[in-house]
C-alpha cells in the first residue's frame, strides 16, 4: 500500500512536466507556423500593414510580373491608331465583359475564386485579393477606361492618354520601387519624375497633338496618379483616373482654344 501510495506521489509531477513539455512543444509549432504564414503574405515590400490604411505593395518580382502584363496593353492604342472607333468597339466591349465576368463571379463562385487565387494571387494587390470588400481588378480597369475613352473621346486624345496610362504609370512604378527615397503619401518623387517625363515624351510623339496642350495632359496625368481620387469612401482606380482626367483635360483645351481643330483629332496621320 505505501508503495502505491508512494508512485502516486511520484508520478504525477513527471506526467505534469511531460503534459507541460507536450504542450510548449505544440505552442511552438503553432507560432512558428503562423511566423511562416507572416513571412509568406506580408514580406518586407510585397505587403503593407491595412491598419495604418497603406496601399500594398507588392515584392519587386511580382511588381515586374503586373507591370509587364499592365505595358502589354499598350497594344490597344496601337491598334486603335489602325481601326476605325466602330471596330475598336467591337473588340473592346466583349474584352471587358469578359474581365469583368470573372471578376463578378469570383466573389460569389467558390471554384472560380480558387482557380483566381491559385493563377493570378501573387500579382494581385491586398485589396484585390480582399473577401471584405469588392473591387475590380487591374485588368478589368484597364479595359474599361479604354471604353470609355474610345466611346467620349476624339482618337488622338484617347490614344494620348491611354498611352500614358500604360507606358507612363508602369515606369513610374518601378522607378519608384527601385529609386524612391522621397515620399509623399502614398507616392515618390522620383516615380511621379519619371511618370512626367516619359508622358512627355509620349506627347511629343503623337501625330497631330497639339504639343502645348499636351504638355498640360502630361502635367495633369502626373498630379493625377500622384494623388488619390475618392468619391466618398470610394477610391477611383488610376487606371481609370489618369486617362479620363487628362483626356478630358485635352478636350477642354481644344473646345477653348483649338475649336475648330477637334474634328481633325478623330484621325491619325
């Protein structure tokens, strides 16, 4: 009997410090793992922290993989340069109802959102990837301001500004990767120099712009894509944003001072 009593005395302090032992050991995985889990979604650069209401960044390899799709679209003005606006239409309408489409359906269709996720997850943006919120993604912006652009706009206007929106945005992004060191708000110097500075030349280019004017649609895209637009807590994409504002900056222009030259922006020389 004292023996048994004996064993229960002692047992029971090493069961408790191997329960104890067993147990840091499972809290330590689970740390480790959620430590991974950070390292994974939020390294230095590729994500920002949504509780100081920062804009996500994504890690420079992405961010060459986006912009080299986002470039890619200056194809659109190419073309647009060659076809006439009713065909521009015709090919641009079904292009964005088929981004838009996937869009729509991967908030509310569990295996399109998975298939979204696995393909496209690592160029996408936090507030693109958010269950919290609905947003259109690049894509789908991208082709609806060239709608939009070729629908309201004369064609040398609408080339101008998407071009600027799909040469000029993609350099100052990575301009301001490599080279930012001087921020205001979300943006750098160097990225909103070397958005201003391509738009320039982008301007200079352009058959039958009148180049005063288009210097302004360059200064206007570049205070447009330094700086956000929001209609109340709505923020405006600037793939939207920078070609309508400076399009609509350059029709301004000429209805004041070049009316009778606007006729003569629907057709490239």
């Amino acid at each position: 009997m004292e023996h048994s009593v004996s064993c229960r005395l002692r047992f029971p302090p090493d069961n408790d410090c191997f329960l104890i032992r067993r147990f840091r050991c499972i809290l330590a995985r689970k740390t480790d793992h959620n430590k991974i889990e950070r390292h994974v979604t939020e390294t230095p650069g590729s994500r920002t922290d949504n509780r100081n209401n920062r804009p996500d960044r994504l890690g420079i390899r992405h961010e060459l993989a986006r912009k080299a799709i986002h470039l890619s679209s200056i194809t659109i003005p190419l073309i647009y340069c060659h076809i006439t606006r009713d065909l521009a239409l015709i090919l641009l309408v079904p292009l964005f109802m088929g981004f838009l489409l996937v869009d729509l359906l991967k908030n509310v269709s569990e295996p399109v959102s998975t298939w979204y996720r696995r393909n496209f997850g690592a160029m996408l943006r936090e507030h693109e990837l958010s269950e919290k919120s609905r947003h259109l993604n690049g894509a789908t912006c991208i082709t609806l301001s060239a709608l939009l652009l070729v629908v309201f706009f004369p064609k040398i206007l609408a080339i101008t500004a998407f071009s600027m929106v799909a040469v000029s945005d993609t350099v100052a992004a990575l301009a301001g990767k490599t080279f930012g060191r001087h921020r205001f708000g979300h943006k750098s110097l160097e990225g909103s120099a070397a958005f201003f500075i391509s738009a320039l030349l982008i301007v200079s280019i352009i058959p039958g712009l009148n180049l005063p004017i288009g210097i302004l649609m360059a200064v206007t895209a570049t205070l447009t894509e330094a700086f956000d637009f929001r209609i109340g807590a709505f923020r405006i994409d600037d793939n939207i944003s920078i070609p309508l504002i400076s399009a609509g900056t350059g029709l301004i222009c000429y209805s004041i001072f070049l009316p009778e030259q606007i006729a003569s922006l629907s057709f490239c020389r």
